[in-house]
C-alpha cells in the first residue's frame, strides 16, 4: 500500500495509536489540510484483535507537507 500512497504524491507525517492520529486528522483538517488514515494491519486485525493494538498512519498531499509539519509541530507546544 505504500506504492499507492508514493503514487498518489502523499507523505508519512505520523504514525501512532488511533486516539493520537485521530487528533491530528482533526487539528489537519481544521485547518483545510485533507490528509489520509492508514492502518498497519486492517480492519479485520482491529475486529479480532481491538483497535488499541493497530497502529496508524497518517499521510497528507507533498505539497501540503511544510504546513502540515508546523501543525503539528504547534500542537506539541
């Protein structure tokens, strides 16, 4: 799924537990940044296993990248 993502021109720029990304999904998206969740394993793995055991990634568009760093970077302060 990766490939997919570099085609699509889409940067990693988090990677963690579903409440985390889930917040940064939002401060993005607050501030008209569209961004992508991608989980680890799938959702057949949080249906058996729980969703406190998947990891997830969150991806936004190349071109969106510096601003989306200086979000998140904010949000740590």
């Amino acid at each position: 799924m990766s490939n997919q993502n570099n085609d699509l021109n889409l940067v990693l720029v988090a990677e963690g537990k579903y409440f985390d990304i889930s917040l940064k999904e939002n401060l993005l998206k607050n501030n008209e940044i569209p961004c992508l969740i991608q989980s680890e394993y799938g959702s057949g793995f949080v249906m058996q296993a729980g969703n406190l055991l998947e990891n997830y990634k969150l991806y936004v568009a190349k071109e969106n990248l510096n601003r989306a760093l200086e979000l998140l970077d904010s949000e740590l302060d």
